[in-house]
C-alpha cells in the first residue's frame, strides 16, 4: 500500500517535467546539438587553439546544465550524439561544431512562460554565444 502510494506520488510529481518536455522539444534539440558539438571538440590535437576549445567545452558544459534544469532531460548519456568521422581535421570539426551550437541556440529560441524556465534558458542562450565566441576565435587563429 505505502510502495502503491509512493509510486502514485512520484508520477504526480514527475507529470509536470514531461508535460514541459512535450512543450518545449526544442530544449531537447538543443541539448543533442551541444552534447554533438561538445563531442566534436572534444579530441585531437588542438595547437594554439586548444585553450579557445577548453573555453568553448567549459561553456557547452555549463549550457547542458542550464537546459537540464529548463526541460526533462531526454536521459541520454553525454556521449550519445550521431557519429564523428574520425579524419576530420580540426578546422573541420571547429566549423561543424559552429554550426551546431547555432542549431541548439535557434532549438531554445522559443517564447518561454515558465519563470524559473526562462532564467535557465537565458542563461543557457550566455553560455552558447560564449562557445560560439571561444570555436569563432580558435576558428581564426587557425587560418
């Protein structure tokens, strides 16, 4: 009866996070973009640019925690993005990872009603422009 009751509660309680889920798919969107741009990012041998590339990990990382609190998470594990070709150059995966973090930006672009989902998202929209800025420089440097 109470492991009934708890089970019952924990659904109730959980009900709110995949209604905004559903809402908002756009976070999760997001959140595969920037787990893939992560991923380009992170190997390989990076030269002058690799404190740039730490600057734009640091910064993906900390949009990933901010969108977690904005919308359920879909429960993939970080490493979980489309494959990586392995002979790209490093210039090829700067520009690959460029674009991405564009799509995650447009992904939560989204009017948002919830308070504590906004705040989340805008500080999410912060740390994209930081790691768009951190790949666009190192994307300069390379040249």
């Amino acid at each position: 009866m109470l492991k009934a009751a708890i089970a019952g509660l924990a659904v109730v309680l959980a009900l709110p996070l995949v209604v905004m889920a559903q809402r908002h798919p756009g976070y999760l969107h997001a959140l595969s973009d920037l787990r893939y741009s992560r991923a380009l990012l992170e190997h390989g041998d990076w030269g002058r640019v690799g404190p740039d590339r730490e600057r734009a990990i640091g910064e993906i990382d900390r949009a990933i925690e901010e969108l977690r609190r904005a919308a359920m998470d879909d429960g993939k594990n970080p490493e979980a993005h489309p494959p990586i070709e392995p002979g790209w150059a490093p210039r090829d995966r700067l520009h690959r990872a460029e674009e991405a973090l564009g799509r995650a930006r447009e992904a939560i672009s989204r009017e948002e009603d919830n308070p504590a989902a906004r705040e989340w998202r805008n500080r999410a929209f912060r740390h994209i422009d930081e790691a768009r800025r951190a790949v666009h420089h190192a994307i300069e440097m390379w040249r």
